[in-house]
C-alpha cells in the first residue's frame, strides 16, 4: 500500500470518528442536520457524503420529517444507531 493510501484512509477515519461523534452528543433518539457537522474543513457536501456511507454501513440512519421539542417542522437529519455508538467507542478503547 502507498503512504497515500495510508494518509486517505487515515483522513477518511477522522471524519468518520468527527461524524459519530457529533451524532453520539445527542443520543440515538435525536437526529442532526448537516449544518451540525460543518467545520472550517468539513463542508456541507463532504459531511454528507460521510453520513451517507455511514448509514450504508448501518452506524447512522437518516430521517425525514423531525420536529423540534415545541413541535416545529425542522426538516430532515441523521441520528446515531447503537452500532454507530459501538464503533466510536472501539475507537476510545
């Protein structure tokens, strides 16, 4: 494998742990939107793109038609599963 390889795969799980963590700040009863995971280096496109592949792999899920707590439309978001959970806490360990 290719120190490139390497530094692509490290960054990919950087992102990866950036996601699931911001998801497990909430628990697995409340979802994000995108603007939640924006950063100075992780843009709106990128940051879905890794929630995507994430909820392909069954760690986060994406729902439609949220409310906030005083029952307002608040679009759509992802939420963290209890595998999502699992995997950032291997990370920890």
């Amino acid at each position: 494998m290719m120190p490139a390889d390497d530094d692509l795969k490290a960054a990919r799980s950087a992102l990866d742990h950036h996601i699931l963590q911001r998801l497990a700040q909430v628990g697995t009863e409340c979802c994000l939107s995108l603007r939640h995971f924006e950063t100075e280096h992780v843009t709106k496109e990128i940051a879905r793109a890794v929630l995507r592949s994430l909820a392909d792999h069954g760690l986060c899920y994406y729902s439609r038609g949220l409310t906030t707590d005083d029952g307002e439309f608040a679009g759509a978001g992802y939420g963290i599963t209890d595998a999502g959970i699992a995997r950032l806490n291997m990370a920890i360990v």
